[in-house]
C-alpha cells in the first residue's frame, strides 16, 4: 500500500508544482487555493506512504515523480525546450527512482 500512497502523492506533486507557476507570485486567487489543496493533499499521502515506507525512498521516488512530471508539463504546455540532455536527464532520474524501487524492501509492496 506504501508505493500506492507514493504515487498518489507524486501526481498530487506534480498539481502543486504546476498550479504554484499559476499564482504569479501569489497574485491570483484560484490557483493559490488549488495550490494549498494539492499540496496539503499530497503531503497527506506522502505522510501514509512513510508507515510502510522508509522515508529516504519514499521522500525521493516522491519528490522524483513531481520533477519528471513537472518536466513534461512544461514541454507540453508551456514550450519548454526538449533538448537531448534534458531528456537523459529525465530518463536518469526515471533509472534512480526505479532502482530505489527495486532496492526497497518492505512489507508495503
């Protein structure tokens, strides 16, 4: 049940990061409320995964999941560039959570 509860928490990552971009600086209304809702949603899931998890993993593969994801938003929707080392980039970080995954041993698999 850990890893569910990390992957819950790593798209609600990925809302907060993206809705944060949306405040301007916390000038708009909506995405600040948007922003508080995902992140507190996200730390609540991040929270549960780390009964069953241990936290190096857990924070890592979390905070892993709203980076990549961030990064494809951002490619998307916002015309972020897409150059080879980025894209490597991302891919290593896809292996590290992976292997971090594979190495972690609990009983919340």
């Amino acid at each position: 049940m850990g890893w569910i509860y990390v992957g819950i928490a790593g798209l609600l990552e990925i809302g907060w990061v993206i809705s944060l971009k949306y405040t301007q600086g916390f000038t708009r209304v909506v995405p600040i409320i948007w922003y508080a809702l995902f992140g507190a949603g996200s730390a609540f899931f991040l929270s549960l995964s780390m009964k069953h998890l241990p936290l190096a993993p857990a924070y890592t593969i979390w905070a892993g999941i709203g980076a990549i994801g961030a990064a494809i938003y951002g490619a998307l929707y916002l015309d972020e560039p897409v150059e080879t080392l980025r894209m490597l980039s991302m891919l290593l970080i896809v292996v590290g959570i992976v292997g971090l995954k594979l190495s972690t041993s609990t009983s919340g698999s």
